[in-house]
C-alpha cells in the first residue's frame, strides 16, 4: 500500500474527526469509520481553555465553531452549603494575555458539528457511519480492518479513536479493566431564559461539597444553560445515555446553599453516567497502529481536559507524520510526546476529584486554602496544561 491509499481511523467523534482533519492539511486521505447510525454527540458540554483553543485553531475547526462560543467571564469556585464565593479566576483579557489564546464553553454537540462541517469540506477525507471496527491484524501489505459485518478493508495504517471502550485497545494493550471512580455524574441542559438567577451568568460556576460537586455554564451561543453534578457513590454501568433520579440527585446532596438548591431543580430531564478512567499504559500502538483520545488515554472530568486531550493529539499526530511519513515510526514519536502529558493529567485530574469533594477538617482546609488563591496563583498552577503549543 502507498500514502494514498487512505487510512482507516475507527470512531467518528472528536478525537477521530479530528485526526482525520489533521492528516488531510498534511496531504493524506483517511476513512472515519463511525458504528452510529449518524454524527452525533449527546455529552454534556465542555470547557477549552487555552491549549484546547490553541489545538482548534490549529486544526482549522475555529471558524466554523466559532457562532457556538461562550467566553465566560470568570471561574467561580462556592462553597455548596454555604454559598460564599470560595475564590474567582478571572478569564476574558487576562487568560489571553497570560497564554495567547481565550477561554471557552460549547456543548460537545456542537464541537462535534463543527468538525463534522470541517471534515466534510475536505475531499482527501471520507466519513462512514454504521461501520464497526472489532479488531486488525497487520501483514507485510498493510493493516487488515475487522468489521462487524464479517467483511474487512485494508489500509496503510489503522488510528483507533473507539473510546474507552476501544476495540482497537484490545489489539494493542489488552483489554485492561476499566478504572471506576466510584462517582456518578448526571447531567442537565436548560434554556438560559428559563434557568435559576445563579445560573444566568457569564461564569463558570463550580460548587463544591461534601462529597460532591456541581458545575454550570452557557453554551450554545449562550442559549443554554449546561448543568453536570457529581457525588460519590458505586452505581457502574456503561453508556453516557441512562435516566437519572432527580429525587437521587436531590437527596445525594442533601442540604446546599439556596442559589444550587434552584440550579438542582432546574431540570426534571437528567441523564447519568458513571466517571471511569484507565491506569495509564506505555503502550498505545505496534507498528502501523496507534491510539487516540480515550482510546489511549481517559480520564475523569474534573479538570475538564479530555476533549483537549483528544484535540491536542490530533495535533502531534499530524505534526509527526509531516516530517516522518514512515507511519511506524511518526506513531511511536507521537505516542512518547503524549504519554508524559497525558498520565499527568490522568493523575492531577483523581487529585483534583477528591479535593472537591473533601469532607470535614480537610474541606475546611480546602476552602482556607482557596480563600488564599490569588489569580495570578492561580495562573501559574494551570501553566502546565494552558501553556501546551
């Protein structure tokens, strides 16, 4: 097989469409392979901070985005019960001068849109869907590409973008268990007009309680209001897309200030997941064969990084392929630039977990500590994750 045979890259979402977008301004053709019936995404929306908005304009997705923007004005952290404002980190003006790049909220959907828009306005790149990867086998002649149906394609190279649950993992790691964190997260999307005063603004709003949290922002060009609470607990299963409780949710959090006792009750339409990462691994491809996403690297939502994650390894991996296009090689140059990174963020992301929900004398030397954090501090603390180019 030759560069112009197309590649494979198993999964249609963001990390996958993304790739795609990636290797087409680098000159090489690939086929999205999608196991939905359509492109869609029904995830609760998402924050791009500096290095996510870095990684989209590099991928050319920023136009097309760009009506579906938010710039909140400020990250607010709350106490729960109490309601006092814990500590504010503005953004606007101040995130661009420190890191050259705004701060931004969407919902996943319309992430997903844009780079649906982006992709199709590419001809080297062809989008499928009701096709399922199971697995690959690799031969002197290229990759052989298992499907659902029985039958396989042949490519130069294989990206798997399946999730973390990724058929392609299995071929290439094993199929390691998945890390529950023993934390179940719903989610909610009301109409801005319709949401609670505390819910109405220009913020990043976090709320952080005994064994909890609540996270609320505009997306949606600011029509909507996205709303995601999480409280430990050992419900499992897998899926994004399961009802959940909103007597639960209430009672999970007990007694919280009356500003999120509305924001609780802004919606009775809630969907549940439960929060679920992998050990990180130094492995995530074999010869012509790699990973992508969270196929290669997921984890929890806590510093609202796994959407960056997936869009900045789209990136590197397009930046390895132009100067090395021994497929092979380019993706073992990939892998080793990205797994320092992204173990770390596995690691700070569980640190950060337990520390917003802290109980007793440990979540009041939390909130003392946060009382003491100053922007700047504060800027210097996320260096390590906005600073990426």
């Amino acid at each position: 097989m030759t560069l112009s045979d197309p590649i494979i890259i198993s999964g249609g979402g963001i990390a996958g469409l993304a790739a795609a977008i990636s290797l087409a301004q680098r000159g090489l053709p690939s086929i999205v392979l999608e196991q939905a019936r359509q492109f869609e995404e029904v995830g609760a929306g998402l924050q791009l901070g500096p290095n996510g908005m870095r990684a989209i304009e590099a991928l050319g997705v920023k136009e097309a985005l760009m009506p579906k923007l938010v710039a909140p004005r400020a990250v607010s952290i709350r106490d729960g019960v109490t309601g006092r404002v814990l500590t504010e980190v503005p953004l606007g003006r101040n995130i661009v001068e420190r890191f050259g790049q705004p701060y931004h909220v969407v919902h996943r959907a319309d992430l997903l849109a844009a780079l649906v828009e982006t992709a199709q306005g590419l001809p080297l790149i062809r989008l499928e869907t009701n096709r399922q990867v199971t697995g690959f086998s690799e031969d002197g002649r290229g990759i052989r590409v298992n499907l659902d149906t029985g039958r396989s394609e042949t490519a130069p190279a294989l990206i798997g973008a399946d999730g973390i649950r990724s058929a392609v993992r299995k071929g290439v790691v094993g199929d390691d268990p998945i890390a529950f964190a023993n934390c179940t997260l719903y989610r909610g999307l009301v109409a801005r007009r319709k949401a609670p005063a505390a819910a109405q603004v220009d913020d990043v709003t976090l709320w952080l309680c005994p064994g909890g949290h609540v996270v609320h922002y505009p997306v949606s060009g600011g029509d909507k209001v996205n709303i995601v609470a999480a409280f430990d607990n050992h419900w499992h299963e897998p899926g994004w897309g399961s009802h959940g409780s909103k007597r639960a949710l209430v009672t999970a959090f007990g007694k919280v200030a009356p500003a999120l006792a509305e924001v609780l009750d802004a919606t009775d339409r809630w969907l549940k997941w439960a929060a679920a990462d992998r050990e990180p691994v130094t492995t995530w491809g074999k010869g012509r064969v790699t990973l992508i996403g969270d196929a290669a690297h997921p984890v929890l939502p806590f510093l609202a990084q796994g959407a960056a994650m997936a869009l900045e390894d789209a990136v590197v991996l397009g930046r390895k392929i132009e100067v090395n296009r021994d497929f092979a090689q380019a993706f073992r140059q990939y892998e080793a630039e990205r797994q320092p990174r992204t173990a770390m963020m596995r690691q700070q992301t569980r640190r950060v977990g337990k520390a917003y929900h802290a109980k007793g004398v440990v979540r009041a030397a939390r909130n003392v500590i946060l009382g003491l954090m100053t922007p700047e501090r504060s800027y210097r603390q996320m260096q390590w994750i906005y600073g990426w180019h």
